[in-house]
C-alpha cells in the first residue's frame, strides 16, 4: 500500500509516520512518498522519520520527491497537508485583518477567507492531476480551510476525497471522559462544518449523557470547552460548540486579544518553525528530540489568547497528544481492510442537513468501509446554528466561485458576507490588503 504526503516537509508529517509505524496488520502502509516544493524542508523531516523507524522492524520505506506527478502515480492513498503561502502567509492572512479591527485566523473569518482564497486553485490543480494519474486514489484532506478545501477537491474527485479534523475527535473524547465513558463506545451527535460544529448529545448504549452533563455546573466546568466558553452559555446553547466557535461567540475579546499579542499565532509559528528547519540542517542535529519539543511548545500554546481570553488556564495534559495523526490512520484501515468504523469526518451533504444542497462538504459523523465514507443521519440543528452554517456556506460557494472565475468583485463579496465582517468597506480594504502582500493572489482581476 502506497501513502503519498503532499507537505510531505510539513512539520506534523512525523505524527503521520509515527502512526504508521504502530500499525503491524495486513493491509497496512509499506511505503510512504513524500512530496513537497522545498527541498531542504524534505529532507528536514526525512531525517526525523529516519530516527521514528530506527529498531522499528519493517517501517515503512520513505522516499521524496519534488515532482507532483511523480508523486502521484500508483498512490493508493493521496494525504494533502499543504499550506500555501508557508506561514509567512498566515502571518500576514492575521495582520490584514486585524489592522481592519476583524478577526485573522487561519480558518475563520477573514483570515479564513483569504487563505481559502489561496489554496483552492492549488487544491483544485491537485484534484486534476489526481483524477488522471490515480484516479482509485483515497485522497485525504488536512488542507485547511479544510472544509472548503475538501468541497473545492469533491467537484473533481466527487467521493473520492475525505476531509479531515481532530476537534470534533478532541471534543467527543474530552465529552466522554469527563462522563466516565469510554470514547470507542460512545456515539458522538455533532453535525456542523469544519470548525462550525456542536455535539447536541452524546450516547452510551443508547442513552444520552449529554444532560447529565449540562446539569452539573462542576462537570460543565471541568474542560476545554466548558472553560472556554463557561458554563452559563454552554447551557443556554444546550449543545457543546467546537472550541472555533469561540472565535464566533466571543469574537470581539477574540479580536482585542490577537492585536495585542507580542506575536500573532502565524508570526510564533513562522519563527519557531524556521528555527526548527533550520536546526535540521546542521549534520548532528538530534532530529527527534528536536521535533518533539518544537511539537510540545505548538501544542501547548494552541488557542492561548482564547484561553486568556476566558480565563481558562492552561491547557489539560489529555489534551496535547493531538489525534490527527489517529483520525487519518484510523479512515484509512477502515477504507483499505473494510473495516467498519464510525469517524467525524468532511463529507458531501447528501441530504444529511437539509437546509443545505447534496453537494456541499459538511462536518458530520459518517461510516466508513470500503466504499468510503457515507454520513450518518443527524437530528436538524437549532435554528441559530442553521443560520451561521448557512451564513458561512455562503462565504465558502463565493471563495469556490472566485476562486473560479478570478473576480476580484466575488472575492469582496466572499469578505463581506461573513458574519465576522462588519462592512462592505472593510471587506474591500480587505482584499487590497490581501492583494497587495500575497502573490498567490494576483489571479484575481
Ligand atoms: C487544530 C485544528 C487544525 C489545526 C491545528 C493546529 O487541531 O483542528 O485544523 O491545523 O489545530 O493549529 P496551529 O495553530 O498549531 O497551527
Ligand atoms: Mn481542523
């Protein structure tokens, strides 16, 4: 079985392969193509993967290549975990934005929108090539905006691309223990887009804890979600958000903290990580060790002003391990050995909210075999969640329609749509600020 990673020098590659190397089954990963634009980035994380399968019996063989096509032929599973523009890119998809007084965020808002902007004419080219080189191909997308990124691939590969995110994983797990239930056996009712989820209840063996969870105040206000967003408003929502949705419910202490921060999270990311690449090129560098306490410093000061924000100190041990790297193994057993699994995953609608056409990718428990991922019935969500999934929707089918045609006018229409946009005006300065410092978007005319 053959894995090909596109962002195959991204940083979170080695959680990728570290997954792998757990897996001994039939059926499993037995080689593994790297694909990046940047050689030195390839070999960077080459050399992490070299010491993850060092006393690890037939790891899987690891190759890299900058040549796309290359890469693609015969892949059986396509992973795409790209980030256009590099984090130099997000930096500045933060400052735009927070210099017009709204949000920049990798995935919400206006950062959102311009990163999205970005990298669906790249995702649609891969989509292509992928159609004609292995068109038997898997893809899964860790590509963010990764719910609209996925639906940009879908007009090509149709189902033939899943896309994934740990949150809602984070989420249902950090639900299920804290009610004394195991994750595995626990059915998670969250129904959403990527980042724009809740989970609405939470059974075990047929009976829902989510109550019993809303009723107790100590409970509620033990974890991420219950800190972040408090206890009061969890239970006037009645549903548990995923933790973006901070971004949406507190979006002006959102906002006033990412100003004021010394860094914004791009910035921090874009530095620590040109110090970590640049470590990798010194011939003793310890390549793991290094990997593993740049990854422990990411994964500590995740969503760190929304928490500061909230008062909600530091984050739980529990919640540093990640889980990406799980969903993405545990889609593909299930897929390449038809092993019948239930994941959280990015998938066209198909009537599942009905509010919303077939073909548009939302969040959404599905089954996963063989054949794919088929999304699970879901009760409809409350009136205010269907305004802002439609809302966002919107924006996104404007991004796609831009992204299309290369107007400049749809794309100010995409910014100023959003509902954390206030002004026509501004979604105008947005996109000449944009414009003016990314090259990826000189496409829009
Ligand atoms: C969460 C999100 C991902 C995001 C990741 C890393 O897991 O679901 O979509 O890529 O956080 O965020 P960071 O700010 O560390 O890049
Ligand atoms: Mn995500």
């Amino acid at each position: 079985m053959k894995l090909t990673i596109l962002g195959g020098g991204g940083f979170r590659v080695p959680l990728v392969y570290g997954a792998l190397l757990t897996d001994r089954a039939e059926g499993r990963v037995t080689e593994v193509v790297l694909h990046d634009l940047d050689d030195s980035r390839l070999y960077a994380v080459a050399k992490v993967l070299e010491e993850q399968a060092a006393r690890v019996p037939d790891a899987p063989k690891v190759t890299a290549t900058t040549d796309l096509d290359e890469a693609l032929r015969g892949a059986d599973f396509v992973f795409s975990a790209i980030r256009v523009g590099g984090l130099e890119g997000r930096a500045h998809d933060e400052r735009v934005a927070l210099a017009e007084g709204v949000l920049g965020q990798e995935t919400v808002g206006a950062g959102g929108i311009a990163y999205g902007l970005r990298t669906v004419p790249v995702a649609v080219d891969i989509a292509r090539r992928v159609a004609r080189l292995a068109p038997d191909a898997w893809v899964i997308n860790f590509t963010n905006p990764a719910g609209l990124v996925t639906e940009a691939m879908s007009r090509h590969l149709g189902d033939r691309v899943i896309g994934i995110c740990d949150s809602p994983v984070g989420l249902g797990r950090r639900i299920a223990r804290v009610l004394g239930a195991d994750p595995k056996e626990a059915w998670i009712d969250y129904v959403g887009l990527n980042h724009l989820g809740w989970v609405r209840g939470l059974r075990v063996a047929g009976r829902d804890e989510l109550p019993r969870l809303l009723a107790d105040p100590d409970l509620l206000g033990s974890f991420e979600e219950g800190k972040l967003f408090g206890v009061d408003w969890l239970r006037s929502l009645g549903a548990i958000p995923n933790e973006y949705l901070h971004y949406y419910y507190f979006n002006r202490e959102a906002v006033r903290a990412y100003q004021q921060a010394v860094k914004t999270r791009g910035a921090f990311l874009a530095d620590q990580q040109a110090r970590f690449y640049e470590e990798m090129k010194r011939p003793d560098a310890a390549a793991l060790t290094t990997w593993d306490r740049t990854r422990a410093e990411r994964e500590a000061t995740y969503m760190a002003e929304n928490r500061e924000t909230a008062g909600a100190g530091e984050r739980d041990a529990d919640d540093l391990s990640g889980g990406y790297e799980k969903v993405a193994l545990a889609l593909m057993r299930a897929i390449a050995r038809d092993e019948r699994t239930t994941l959280i995953l990015n998938v066209r609608n198909q009537g599942t909210l009905s509010v919303l056409d077939t073909d548009a990718v939302i969040e959404v428990p599905c089954l996963v075999d063989a054949n794919g991922a088929h999304p699970v019935a879901v009760a409809p969500l409350p009136e205010h969640a269907t305004g802002l999934v439609c809302a966002v929707k919107g924006v996104e089918r404007e991004v796609l329609a831009a992204a299309e045609s290369g107007s400049r006018a749809t794309a100010v229409k995409a910014f100023a749509l959003h509902p954390l946009v206030d002004s026509v005006n501004v979604a105008r300065r947005l996109v000449e600020g944009y414009t003016d410092v990314h090259p990826g978007l000189a496409y829009l005319k």
